[in-house]
C-alpha cells in the first residue's frame, strides 16, 4: 500500500508505524511552502495529512484533491500515538476503500 504523508518537517518513527498498518511505500511532503498547492497527487492508496504544521491552503487543495479522486484521507497529528489510533479507527470503518489491507474486515450487516 502507498500513501501520500503531508506535512511534518520530519517523520521520525512514523514510517514504522506506517509499516504495522501494511504502509510499506510513502511520499512525503512536507507542506509548508505555498507552490506546494500546485504539485500534482500522486497514485496512492491513502493521503495522511499532519496537521501540526502546514499550509492551510494545501490542507484544503489535498483534502478536496482526495474527496475528489476517492482517496481515503485521515488527518492526525505528527505523533505514532495519534497516527495508529487514527488507522486503527480506518480498518474499521465501513468505507471498503480501494486497495485498503483492512478491506476483509469491513463486514457489513
């Protein structure tokens, strides 16, 4: 699975945490700078936005780009704690996103 890590300056352990949930590939952005609202996405399974510090104008272009391209977005802040309670409340959402690893257990009664 790929996804598309916006903001953060730094990811620290996050890609280990981003490998417990089947996230072995990642492109990072980091989101501070305006001509960032101009870069085109990315094919990825899942865009994760750091809301701790970036740009609000691309918070909303990637959101939008997302919404619009039906790509699960999640938004958390720059710590492992909060990104694996936030993937962790994905794999049990009952959305069957494309392509997510946590798809098998999305029942729906």
């Amino acid at each position: 699975m790929k996804a598309l890590l916006v903001g953060a300056d730094t990811l620290g352990k996050i890609p280990n945490t981003l490998k417990d949930f089947g996230i072995n590939d990642y492109i990072h952005w980091q989101g501070r700078k305006k001509g960032m609202r101009n870069l085109k996405m990315p094919e990825v399974d899942m865009v994760i936005v750091f809301t701790d510090f970036i740009e609000h104008g691309l918070t909303i272009n990637v959101k939008d780009r997302a919404k619009r391209d039906n790509i699960e977005c999640i938004f958390c802040k720059r710590s492992c704690t909060d990104l694996t309670c936030k993937l962790q409340n994905c794999k049990l959402c009952s959305k069957n996103c494309q392509n997510c690893p946590n798809a098998n257990l999305n029942i729906i009664q």
